[in-house]
C-alpha cells in the first residue's frame, strides 16, 4: 500500500476534474471503476476508484482517491493498493507507488 495526502486551497471540483483526466491520461489501461459524490452544509466529499492493468505481471492495482472540502480548503487523500505477486510475500514491482506519484505530479503541476 502506498498513501499520499495533502491539503491545498481551491475549488474540488476543479481540483477533482483536473487530478481526474490526469490520472486517465496517465496510462492507456487506465479506468474510473466508480465515483460518489456528497455534500452537507457547507462541505463536499468526493470519492473515486481507478483501476489499471499491469502486463508486466499480469495484475491490477487500484488508486482510491478521496476530495474533502470545508470552505476553500481540500483534503487530498490518494492510496494504491495491489499489483503485486504472491500469496505470503507481497511484492508490488512499485505499482502502488506508481499510482499515488500520479496524484503528486497532478497537483505539483496544478502548482500545489
């Protein structure tokens, strides 16, 4: 598993939107499984779960991606999970941490 979080100002759906076609432009076997989006009294939460195959060693790993926002403020909270081979030694070929650099590059380039 790898996580990456971080707090940035700004509006969540721009921020969302952004992080979101950077992630699918990120590879080609790139996908949104599934997205939920919620707001109550002032704030908003939005969740994503992205999916990419990997050739390499015939796996997938998924990204969950979760926005929280309070005002301008937004939580960014990005966790890879999978990609690995193994039943008791997990080892992921740095999948995991592929997934959550994606997010890190995004919002560096959105000057975050």
């Amino acid at each position: 598993m790898s996580k990456f979080e971080k707090t940035v100002k700004g509006d969540i759906q721009e921020i969302s939107g952004k992080l979101d076609e950077d992630i699918l432009n990120s590879a080609f076997s790139m996908s949104l499984v599934d997205q939920s989006y919620d707001s109550y009294g002032g704030c908003s939460l939005i969740v994503k779960v992205y999916d990419k195959y990997y050739m390499r060693n015939s796996s997938r790993a998924s990204l969950t991606l979760t926005l929280f926002s309070k005002g301008d403020d937004v939580f960014i909270s990005a966790i890879g999970s999978g990609g690995g081979t193994g039943a008791l030694i997990r080892f992921d070929w740095g999948a995991e941490d592929n997934m959550t650099s994606i997010i890190e590059d995004s919002l560096y380039k959105m000057g975050y």
